[in-house]
C-alpha cells in the first residue's frame, strides 16, 4: 500500500457534475465540520460522522422532494457501484483468485437491465456473515454483501450506510487512521456528486492511492 497524501485540500467540485445548489450547500457545510470518527480534534459544534451520512441519504431520498428528482433508489445502486470498485483493489490484494465480487456486479447488472429479480439473488449463499479473520478482507467483502442488499429499495439506504461504515470508518478501502480525513473528503467531492448525477468520479480512492477510473460496469 502506498503513503496516503492529502489530495482534497480544498472544497472544489467539478463543474462536470450538475448538482442543486442545495446539496451544494450542504456538502460545503459539512465539508466545514471536523469528525471524531475520522481522528480529528472536535469541538463541541461538530457532528458525528453517521449524521453526515444521513444527511446526504435523506437527500437523496424520497422524502425530500425535488421537483426533477425521481431516482434516489439508483443514485444509491451508482453510490454503491463506486464505492464497491475502490473496494476492489483491498479484495483482489488480499484475495487474488478471488471471484465472488465479480459474482456481484454480473447480478446486479443482471438486475439493471431487468433479466432478474431481488427476490432471485442469493446473498447470504454468497457472502456468508463469517469472518475470515482479518479485519480489511471482512470489511471490503461486506460492501460486496450491501452492494447487493441495495438493489432492494426497501433495504437500500441501510445497506449504503453499512457500506458507508465499512469505508470511511472501517478498512474496507485501506487501514488506518492515516488518510481518513482525505478519504471523507473525496466521497464529498467526487462520490455524492457523481452518484447524483449517475456517473462516474473523476477518481477512485484506494488502497493503492488516488487511481483513474475503471468502470466495472455501465452506470445508468
């Protein structure tokens, strides 16, 4: 694994992604907050790093309404996508030969172009909940579980928020305390914004650093 830098200094989204202004806003305002959870200095005006996270999901939700927005439950599946691929890279270094991740993007993909259903995707026969002992391969393997637990509506937003905890907080994409900050910051950035509007970041961050994008499949 590579010495993590600090890529995302400054609030900068690319004007690639057409965001509301609202998410704007919001993204700057939590961009200002620092977060125990990621190993900074708190004080007491801050928040925690679950209420962060919620905060985007219930934008992106239903339950807030904005006039042109009729896809949330996909501006998750494409969260989900993203974050999945920069898990990737912590999969394949510890698991090489490993093949069920790519079990998951052929099913979803698979439920994307309507060839199958939720109720036909076996994720426990997949991704079993048992440990395999180390704490990265768990973790990175877990958002593989979710990824497909959030082609279910009813399960979606739980499902990113395990994914979520798995990332930002967990080893899913690197272990550490170094770089969590960095990290947070990237899926600010690039991840929410490019989720909204259904494609791809500009990067991935991994556990080998900042990588250019390689679309495992197609967002919608």
């Amino acid at each position: 694994m590579v010495t993590l830098s600090h890529y995302y200094t400054k609030f900068e989204i690319s004007s690639s992604y057409n965001i509301p202004e609202p998410l704007h806003e919001l993204l700057h305002i939590l961009w200002r907050y620092k977060y125990e959870e990621l190993y900074e200095d708190v004080e007491e005006t801050d928040i925690c790093l679950e209420d962060a996270c919620q905060a985007i999901l219930y934008f992106f939700s239903d339950e807030f309404e904005l006039p042109q927005d009729n896809q949330s439950h996909l501006k998750y599946i494409s969260m989900a996508i993203i974050l999945a691929d920069a898990v990737k890279p912590t999969v394949k270094a510890y698991l090489p030969d490993e093949t069920k991740t790519d079990q998951a993007y052929q099913l979803l993909e698979q439920y994307l172009v309507n060839k199958i259903k939720f109720s036909e995707i076996k994720i426990d026969e997949i991704f079993p909940t048992i440990s395999v002992g180390c704490q990265a391969i768990d973790e990175a393997l877990d958002v593989f579980r979710n990824l497909l637990r959030v082609i279910d509506p009813v399960q979606a937003k739980d499902g990113i928020l395990e994914i979520l905890d798995d990332c930002l907080e967990g080893y899913a994409i690197f272990p550490g305390s170094q770089g969590r900050r960095d990290l947070f910051n990237w899926w600010l950035l690039e991840v929410v914004p490019a989720s909204w509007c259904l494609k791809w970041p500009e990067n991935l961050y991994t556990i080998k650093g900042l990588c250019q994008v390689q679309p495992s499949l197609s967002l919608l």
